[in-house]
C-alpha cells in the first residue's frame, strides 16, 4: 500500500460550527482501491502525484496530481490509484454546521465534486495541516481555516448585491477568527471600499463590521470555554487574542461576566443537567 499516515483530532477541543476529525497522507500502490463505501461525514483528498479516478452518484471522474475532490457524508463512493501511476494523497475528515456553506463557496456540489487547484494554494495548505501532527487545537484550527480559505479565495459570486458582499465578509471573519483581522482588510477581499462595507453591514446586520466581528469572536470563545480542557489564554488564542487581560476585557464588555466565572457556571450547569438534578440516587 505503500505510506501511510493518520492522525486524530481531539473534536472535544474544537469548535462546533467545522471541525476536523481526522487527518493524513497515503502513498498508494498501483491499483489500490478504497470502498465502496459511505462515509458519515465530509472527506477531502488532494493529489499530489500520479492518478487515479473517483466513482460517486454513478459517475466516474478521472483525477489526476494538482487536483483535490470530495465525497460527502451518506455518499457511496470508490476511488482507486492508477495501475501504472498511482496517486499519492493527503486527505482530511471533517464535519460541522458551517461545512455545507464553505463547500459551496469552494464551488463544489455532488454533480462537482473535483476541483483544480490552479495556483497550488490549496494543496499547501493541506499539506500545512497534515504535517502538524498531534499540535495544540489552536493550531489546528488556524490550518483548518488555511485550507478552506485557500478553496474559497476567488470564488465566491457577486450576486445579489450588498447581501452578498455581506456574506462574503462573513466567511472571511469565520476563516479567519484566529488572526486579527482590519475593516480595510475585510473590503479588500469583498473588492469594495471601506465606507461602503460599513454601510452595508449597518444596514442588514445592524451593527459596524469591527462590532460584528468581536461579537463573532466572543460567541466562539464562549464555545470553548464550554470544554473544561481549555484554559482562557487558549480561548483567547484561537480567537485571535494574543493578550489574556484584553480577551478578558472585552469578554467581559460582552457577557458582562468574566470568562473565568462564565466558565465556571457552564461547567456547574452542564454537571447539573447530566447528573438529572433532584434525581432519586439509585446504587
């Protein structure tokens, strides 16, 4: 079968919206197939050399290095590496409320499910993310977030107007939670001018764009300090603060509560609920 790597990534310690599972590399002998099968959740390969082909929704796509494809959660799917140039790949599991509008930026559906890495963006970022082994979430994540902002760059469509723009900085902020971003960062990539930005997002959210972005950045540290495991300087970390005692702040300004506190209650609150308070005790 030739190289073969994997490794798992602790979902306890990740964000609900998308997460990976599970993550490695494959260099295949020739004719090696896998399947058929079904997968539960979402499974991404890029190829890196050779070919082979992909047989999903009764169809059979040839897929060649430079090249990445998808098989979605439900889905049969076979794939197998040519006899005389197998494939090397390295592939990622994943999963999460957030997939299915990321995969449609990307511009994948199950009628395409290959894509064509044109400017190798997305194979490097995969392979970023594969190589960082058994790493802290925070990392983890910070890759993650490479990968599906190398697939989405450049893709998204401008329909719709203002909404769309809207949208399409949405994404961004999420692909990016762990990074500082700036206003003129977020028109940039939507490819409008600033003020418009700030208009339009005081329009259909109701809020500037720097407002909207800290309130997305604090709902996802609230999210984690869900897990016991994870202390407030990584919270703050994976949602791009560098400074504990400003994450703490800002926190603070937004649940009126610290985030050690607010941790403290959801820990005595999830305890309570999964030990059925006021529940006869039986041995």
């Amino acid at each position: 079968m030739g190289l073969f790597h994997v490794w798992y990534a602790d979902t306890g310690l990740l964000p609900q919206d998308i997460y990976p599972l599970q993550y490695g590399e494959q260099e295949c002998d020739g004719g090696y197939g896998y399947g058929p099968c079904i997968r539960n959740f979402y499974f991404l390969h890029y190829v890196y050399s050779g070919r082979g082909y992909l047989l999903a929704e009764g169809k059979r796509y040839e897929i060649e290095a430079g090249q990445y494809f998808l098989i979605y959660p439900g889905q049969l799917a076979y794939y197998e590496a040519d006899k005389k140039e197998p494939w090397m790949y390295r592939w990622l599991e994943f999963s999460g409320a957030f997939c299915e509008e990321v995969l449609l930026a990307a511009g994948f559906s199950k009628e395409t499910p290959v894509l064509s890495d044109t400017d190798g963006e997305v194979g490097r970022a995969v392979c970023s993310l594969t190589a960082a082994g058994h790493a802290e979430f925070s990392l983890i994540m910070g890759k993650l977030w490479g990968v599906l902002h190398a697939m989405t760059a450049g893709r998204m469509q401008e329909t719709g107007g203002g909404s769309t723009y809207v949208r399409k900085c949405e994404a961004y902020m999420r692909m990016n939670l762990h990074k500082k971003i700036r206003v003129t960062e977020l028109a940039a990539y939507a490819g409008i001018n600033r003020s418009y930005l700030s208009r339009i997002f005081r329009e259909q959210k109701g809020q500037s764009p720097q407002q909207y972005l800290l309130k997305l950045k604090m709902e996802t540290a609230a999210q984690h300090l869900k897990k016991k495991e994870i202390s407030i300087k990584e919270a703050a970390l994976c949602v791009g603060y560098d400074d504990p005692l400003e994450f703490s702040k800002q926190f603070r300004r937004h649940f009126k509560v610290s985030p050690g506190r607010w941790q403290k209650q959801q820990f005595y609150e999830q305890s309570v609920r999964g030990h059925g308070a006021g529940a006869p005790s039986s041995e």
